[in-house]
C-alpha cells in the first residue's frame, strides 16, 4: 500500500510535469510551423523560379541564388527577402545555437475558428552563405535529408488524435491519417518556400511527455514541484560542506576565489544549489572548474544553455587550460554527424595515451604556498583583543574614512584603551563634533581680523603689533605658551614659575611689551632656543 506522502509527491510532480508540458508547448498562432505566412521580407517563394534550376537546385543540393531566377525583378526581389533570412538564421545560431533556415515542401491547410492554419510538410535544412561581402549573391546548399515537420504531427496528435507517428512525410498517406481522425478541411498544397522555422523545445516537450517516472524518483524534480519533503531534504541547512583545501583533492584549472571555491565544494559534497551572479562574476569559469572536478573524480558532466554564447565561453576556458578534448559538443543536435563523430574518435585516441603525474617537487611548493596563504587569511579574519575586531575588519573601515576627516591626532596608546573606553570616546567625539567642536566660525577668536608685522630682522621672531603675539621671559625654559594679545604674560604674572616677567633672570631672550624695560641682559642665549617642535595652537 502507498504511503501517502508519495501519491502526494506522485501528484505534485504530475500537475507540475502538465505546466511544464504546457508551457513549452507551442501551438497558437505565433508558431511559423503551423501558421506560416508569406511576409514582405523573411520569406522567399520559389514559386517564380526558373524550373529547370530549381529542379537541378534540388537534385544536386546547391546553386547560386541569382541563377535561380532569370527574370532582373525577381532577381532583386529574391536578393532583399536571402538578406533578411540570412541575418535571422545568422541571429539564432550565433544566440542560441540554433539552425533555423529550412527549404519547406508542402503546405499543409486545415479549418481552424479565427485562424488560417499553414504547416509545412517536409523541412530540409538550408545552409546560406554570402559570396561577397556585399551580400548581392548567396551560395545556397540544403542538407541531405528531409524530415517531417514535427510539430504538425504534434498538433494532429494531441488536437484531433491522428495515428502520426507512422507519418513519413508522403502526401497522400498524410492525408488519409488526416481523413481518418476527422481533420476538418485537411489538404496538403504544393509550394515550395525558403525561411526560417524553429522547433527547439519540442523535443523537450516529447522527453518530458516519456520522463515520467525518472521524474518521480527525482528529489531535485519533486522538490520544484513544491514537495516539503524533497525540500527538506535538499535545504542549505542539513550539514556543513567540507572544503577541499588539500592540493590533492583540488582539481581547478582556473583561479578561483572563495565564493567560487565554495560552491564547488559544495556540488562536489553532493549537494544541489542554484549560483546566482551578475555578469563579470566569474559563473563560466566556476563551471569550468567544476567541470574540470567532476571529470577527475570519474563522473559524467551535462552542461545545457539557452544561448549558445554561454556554452561558448565555458568551452573556450576548458580549450585555454588543454581540456577542450573531454568535451564533445553536440549543441546542434545530430545536424553534424561527421564532426561529432571526428570528435569522438580524437577522444576516444587521446584517453589511451599515459600521461605521467606531477612531479613531487611541484606538490611541495604547492602545498606550502597553499598552507601560507590559509594562514594568512585566517590571520587576517580571527577577531582579536581587545576590541574583538579583525585586521580586516579594521582596514574595512579606515579605507571607507574619506581624505577630508583623517587626522594627525592619536590617542595614547591603543593597547590601554578597551572596547567600552573605545565605545565612549567615540560617543563623546561624536557629541563634540555634533555640537560644533570641530568647526571654526568667525568670530570664535580674539585673533580674528588681527594683522602682524613682518619680522623685525632675519632669523628671529616678528616685532609684536596691537594684537599681535608676545613672547613671554621664562616660556623657553619651562614649556609652551598659548597664543593671546599683548597683555596676556602681564595679566598671567604669579600664576606660575614660567609666567614671571623679569628681564634680568637668567635665561631671557625677548621682553614681552607688558615686561618692564632693562638695562642689560646677564645672559643670552642663541636664537633660537633649542626647543622641540611645539604642539598645535602652541607658540614658543
């Protein structure tokens, strides 16, 4: 007896399975395969051909376009729709890989409400190519076999019923499958036309039609189809992924950085993600890598793309590291038999050839620069004391300073400031600089609008105007004065040792203005005294 988790597993993944049927099934209107139309361009008519041309055109295979039309109108009218069919097929190869431009035989016509249904019976592959780069004349060469356009046999099936896998693509027979399922107004017309028909995504359609059970066993499907349990199983929480830092285990043949080492430890772990990334992100690459990875490990690899300039570029980094032979590409289906086949056997010769194995002198280094840089960049990430922060954390943030708020200031030394100290004296100068502290307006000093001499000689301090700087007696022996008008050592006289005016102590350079004049000084040192630089908003 089933369990019911799996009938209702089974029915989420059939109603999902009919979506997706239905999604990549095309049937309505837009679809050239089942409603063609004659267009001012994109289409050519061979109808106005020359017979005898068009008859050899279709018994040897090519022709030059302008020798299938002998009238000069027909010519040049011809010349104008190859152009427009050559830049779409040229388009959806180039973007998506795919080989659109087709010789259609027959025209298949039926009774639809509000359409006028026009199918194509027989399709042969049609390869264009430009003779000058003008583009005023193409080559014109079809490929050697017909096939049945499929997607009529589709429609017939699926609409109305019609026995159509035995259809062979003969008029007559065509029509009695037709008659039989009761095809209203079914009638095949003979017409031959050149344009472009794409069909991609119904072999997705037919695959998915016979997947049915390999769905059901799938986790991976199940859980898209919205089961809770395939979900579970396949979430980002079930265990840690164990990186493969050994250069054993670590196959990349392309850089990769620790986003991308993640997630092919990842897939090589088992499990299944999606990696979402911008252009320039490195996801090629990641697929080159892991490509590389699997294929070492002994596992088969599919890769699929919409666009063929996605598979393009992962196939060209897996050429750049000399493993463009591990990849057979069949992205045009079997169109071209004979290159998948060369390619196969290229393989096939280069997998009996022994290649040697590295040699341990390379190992070597390669372990010890990879153990280096492991501890460097844990080094560089472990939180230290005793603020708990990185180095990294720490550069982070002084990159993010701008010019304009750096500053010569530093604080005592940082080892004896903790996180709460760190945590105050930031809240404080953010305080201060809030309220202005850090901003010079006019008007805050005494110095403002004050103008000073120039030096009285050279080599010593400017003479002292109103308003100006003094230099005050003892201020060279025993510290630094702030800057202040003239009056300041005489209104500051007793507060201390080094603001005594007197011009006869020892060790006197300069009165200041308020000083009492002297006769003489005992004792006079050499300008200037040696000092050390003085501090900011101090003055010697």
């Amino acid at each position: 007896m089933a369990e019911p988790s799996d009938n209702r597993r089974a029915e989420l993944i059939a109603a999902a399975q009919a979506n997706w049927i239905s999604a990549l099934t095309d049937l309505g209107g837009r679809n050239t395969l089942l409603y063609y139309k004659d267009r001012r361009a994109g289409t050519l008519d061979l109808a106005t051909a020359d017979s005898a041309n068009l008859e050899r055109f279709l018994r040897t295979g090519s022709i030059r376009l302008t020798r299938l039309f002998s009238d000069a109108d027909a010519r040049a009218d011809a010349i104008r729709r190859v152009q427009a069919i050559h830049r779409k097929s040229r388009e959806l190869l180039e973007e998506r890989g795919l080989r659109a431009a087709y010789l259609a035989t027959g025209m298949a016509r039926w009774d639809e409400l509000f359409l006028e249904p026009a199918a194509p019976v027989l399709l042969r592959g049609l390869t264009i190519t430009p003779t000058r780069a003008r583009h005023d004349d193409f080559h014109l060469a079809l490929d050697d076999e017909d096939e049945v356009n499929p997607v009529l046999l589709h429609k017939l099936a699926t609409v109305y019923g019609a026995d159509a896998e035995r259809a062979t693509g003969d008029h007559d027979q065509l029509r009695a499958i037709a008659a039989a399922a009761e095809v209203p107004g079914f009638d095949i017309q003979d017409r031959r036309v050149i344009g472009t028909f794409t069909y991609s995504k119904l072999p997705m359609v037919r695959d998915m039609q016979a997947a049915g059970e390999l769905l059901i066993d799938s986790d991976v499907v199940a859980a898209i189809a919205g089961d809770a349990e395939a979900q579970e199983l396949l979430s980002g929480d079930r265990g840690e992924v164990l990186a493969l830092d050994s250069p054993e285990d670590d196959y990349s043949v392309l850089d990769a950085d620790s986003s991308q080492r993640s997630a092919i430890d990842a897939v090589l772990s088992g499990r299944s993600l999606v990696i979402h990334g911008p252009p320039g992100t490195g996801k090629s690459q990641t697929i080159a890598n892991l490509i590389a990875a699997l294929v070492a490990k002994g596992r088969k690899v599919l890769f699929v793309a919409e666009k063929r300039a996605a598979i393009d570029a992962v196939l060209s980094r897996l050429k750049g590291a000399d493993l463009g032979d591990l990849v057979l590409d069949i992205h045009e289906g079997t169109r071209d038999r004979l290159r998948i086949a060369r390619d196969l056997g290229d393989t096939l010769d280069l997998a009996q050839t022994v290649t040697e194995g590295p040699e341990q002198e390379l190992d070597r280094r390669l372990i010890d620069r990879q153990r280096r840089l492991s501890r460097h960049v844990a080094g560089l990430h472990e939180p230290r004391p005793p603020w708990g922060v990185s180095a990294f954390q720490i550069q982070s943030a002084l990159l993010g300073v701008p010019a304009e708020a750096r500053t010569p200031v530093r604080l005592f030394p940082p080892e004896r400031i903790d996180r709460e100290a760190a945590d105050r004296i930031r809240d404080e100068l953010r305080d201060f600089a809030h309220l202005g502290g850090f901003t010079l307006r006019p008007g805050s000093t005494p110095r403002t609008g004050r103008r000073c001499g120039p030096p009285s000689r050279p080599g010593r301090p400017p003479i002292s105007r109103p308003g100006c700087i003094r230099i005050c007696c003892r201020c060279w022996r025993t510290g630094w004065t702030r800057r202040a008008p003239r009056q300041a050592c005489a209104r500051r006289r007793g507060i201390g040792s080094g603001w005594r005016c007197c011009s006869s102590s020892p060790g006197w350079h300069r009165r200041c203005g308020a000083c009492p004049p002297a006769s003489s000084s005992p004792t006079r040192p050499a300008w200037p005294p040696p000092r050390a630089t003085a501090p900011p908003g101090m003055v010697p």
